[in-house]
C-alpha cells in the first residue's frame, strides 16, 4: 500500500487508517450506540488492516469514554511498527454526555490517561477533539508543544477546527494536519477547509468518508440493532441514499472519492471485523 506524508510532518501514512468509534461502542455506557461490539472481533480487525498495510490508527478517549483506546492497546502491545493517532479534550458530563475543557492541565491529564490505555509512551499525532470557546487557542496549543519537548506526543494536529482557529494555532507552533467530515454525503469543507489546508500545506485526515456506513455496500438501516445511533441519523431521511450509493460506487467508490481530493492525505475508516478490515485494504489504493 502507497504512503503519502502527513503535512509537513516526518510522518508517511498508508491512504487508509483504522477508525475505531465504532469498537469503542458499548451500549449503555456511551451514547454514540453502534450496537454490540465483541472486543476479540474488535482485535482481529486491526490485526487484518494492520496485516494488509495499513499503517496508523485513529482513536480518542471520547470513544466509549477510554474503551477503543484500550482495545488498540491490547491489539498494538509490543508492536512499534503501527502509528498511533489520538485526541484529547472531551470529557464525560455527569449526565452521561460530554463537554470540551482544553485547559492545559486537562490536556497534560488526557494525553497521560490515554498513554496508559495504549500502553504506549508517546503518540504520533495528538488532536484536540473539537472547539472549546472558553479557552484560547494559544493556551492548548502551547501545553501541546510542551508535550512534544518531552517526548510524549510526536506532532499534533486539529480536530473540527476553523480556519480562523487553525490560524492562531499556527501562529505559535507547527499545525500538522486536519481532521474533519467528508463524503460524497458530507462535502460542507469542499469550499472551507479542503482549499485552506491546500494553501497552507496541511495534512488532512477525513472522518466518516463512508459516511457511517451508509455508502457502503450492502447497508441495510432495517439491520441495524435497536438504539443504534444511525437509525435516526440525518442520512437515513435522504430519499436518494440509494442513487448516490449506486453511482458513487459503494465503498471503494466512497473511498476513492475523499482520496482523489488533492488535499486528502488520508480516510479514516471504522472497522469492526476482519471482513471488513480487508474490505478497507482492497479498497485502499
């Protein structure tokens, strides 16, 4: 499988990483409900996408509040060939959902926590998760660099985050690369943040380029577990999910269609079993 360089980083990535929200899902605990998740089904997708020349793996502590980060830890220990993405900042409310603090001792305390899970001690690429407005910029993405001079985080890149805020963040330090939404269903960024990390020479990682599964072949929402968070997702209303499926082409279509993006450096893609992890490694170019 190619690799391609993540922005200005040392880092050279295959086309294709494992996503793991959807191993992350345990019903009742995390409200993003994929339905069940058999962690040895779990361990056996990354070991099948790691097999067939994938490279990197995306997770964060939102995922089933810490749960897919010990899952790669335990499908990772001992190998030092894979690299390991992973975000900070979101946090668990008592009420069950989640809020942002990018603080820089939540940061410091996010990125030691995830460290264990992983059983790692250091990350490739650290992303704040998403936005938060009561704490600027510069103040995370100074506590970020620290990080990088002590040797627990490599580079560090942004997650849902603006132009304007990617802009402050540049102005203290080095911005690897860019995480956000793009599918052939999701194509808000096109006019945004695709043209902007062109201009600025960022990486760029896109997230659900299947578009949560409902790009890929053979997707049926009647399949779906009760509680999974798909069956009332906005997709589901679209009236021509089954033209676009069709001419997109499925899944290496979906794919193909984020990775032709001058921009894109790399789709990330949730798998669950090592069906689908080989789906991903055909797909991949």
């Amino acid at each position: 499988m190619e690799r391609r360089p993540l922005g200005g980083s040392d880092l050279e990535i295959s086309p294709v990483g494992v996503g793991t929200a959807p191993i992350g899902s345990v019903p009742g605990h995390w409200w993003v409900n994929w339905g069940r998740q058999d962690e040895r089904d779990s361990v056996a997708a990354i070991h099948a996408a790691v097999d067939g020349g994938v490279n990197w793996i995306d997770t964060a502590p939102f995922y089933g509040w810490g749960r897919a980060e010990e899952v790669v830890g335990k499908a990772l220990c001992g190998r030092d060939d894979v690299l390991v993405f992973t975000k900070c900042g979101t946090l668990r409310g008592d009420d069950g959902g989640d809020y942002m603090d990018l603080r820089p001792e939540s940061v410091r305390a996010d990125v030691d926590a995830s460290l264990r899970r992983l059983r790692r001690d250091h990350v490739d690429l650290l992303q704040p998760h998403d936005v938060d407005p009561t704490v600027p910029i510069e103040e995370t993405w100074g506590a970020i660099l620290e990080l990088i001079a002590e040797g627990k985080v490599r580079h560090a890149g942004l997650s849902n985050h603006p132009p304007d805020l990617v802009e402050r963040a540049l102005a203290v330090g080095p911005v690897a690369s860019l995480q956000f939404e793009y599918s052939a269903l999701q194509r808000r960024e096109e006019a945004r943040l695709l043209p902007f990390a062109l201009e600025r020479g960022l990486g760029v990682l896109v997230w659900a380029p299947l578009a949560s599964g409902f790009l890929t072949d053979g997707f049926e929402l009647e399949e779906l577990e009760e509680g999974d968070f798909r069956r009332t997702h906005p997709f589901a209303q679209r009236a021509d999910l089954a033209d676009v499926r069709r001419e997109i082409g499925g899944t290496t279509g979906a794919l193909r269609f984020v990775l032709s993006h001058p921009a894109v450096t790399g789709a990330i893609v949730g798998v669950r079993n090592e069906r689908e992890a080989r789906e991903i490694v055909r797909s991949a170019p």
